[in-house]
C-alpha cells in the first residue's frame, strides 16, 4: 500500500472526522470558550456565578452551556435551586485545558 493510499484509507472513517470538527466547533464561539476557560481554572460553577463574571444574562449561559453538555463537554450537578457545572474528562477537555491553562 502505499503513502497516499494509507493517508486515503485514513480520511474514509467519516464519522471520526465529523465528530472532531463538530468538538472544534463547539468552542468555536467566544462565550462558550470563555465558560470552558473558567471550568479549566475552576473545578466548579453555577450559572449564576459564569454569568456574573463573564457578563451575560443568566438565561444566555443557561443555553450555552446546555449545548457544551449536549456535546458532552460538560456535565451538571443540581444542588436544589443551583445547577453547577464542570468540565468532563476528554480528550478535548484535555487539550483545552493545557491551552487555556496558559493564558
């Protein structure tokens, strides 16, 4: 087989690509980079304390961060009216935080 089959027979698993960009996607948008950076920095917060510090409605972090669980970057914990949240352990996650870690 040779180079440009092998790198050929590579790009065929369509499925992998499409995840990767759909992933690169999700922190593609400057509110959802800046809540992942402070979940990096930070084990845990409710939406109420990400929305005071990066100064969007409640409402606003409510759906960004719905769409980070929904692609599974993040994940939930309900303390009776508090949700928190915080980052998964990913291999993106994994590499957001090595990058953002250093900024």
């Amino acid at each position: 087989m040779t180079k440009i089959e092998k790198i050929k027979k590579r790009l065929e698993n369509k499925e992998e690509l499409i995840r990767c960009a759909e992933e690169f996607n999700i922190i593609g948008d400057l509110t959802r980079l800046k809540i992942c950076y402070l979940l990096c920095r930070y084990k845990e917060l409710s939406v109420g304390e990400i929305a005071e510090i990066i100064g969007v409605s409640t409402s606003a972090v409510s759906h960004t961060l719905r769409k980070l669980r929904e692609s599974g970057l993040v994940k939930d914990r309900r303390d009776f009216r508090h949700v928190y949240y915080q980052l998964r352990q990913t291999p993106l996650a994994t590499m957001l935080k090595e990058r953002l870690n250093n900024l």
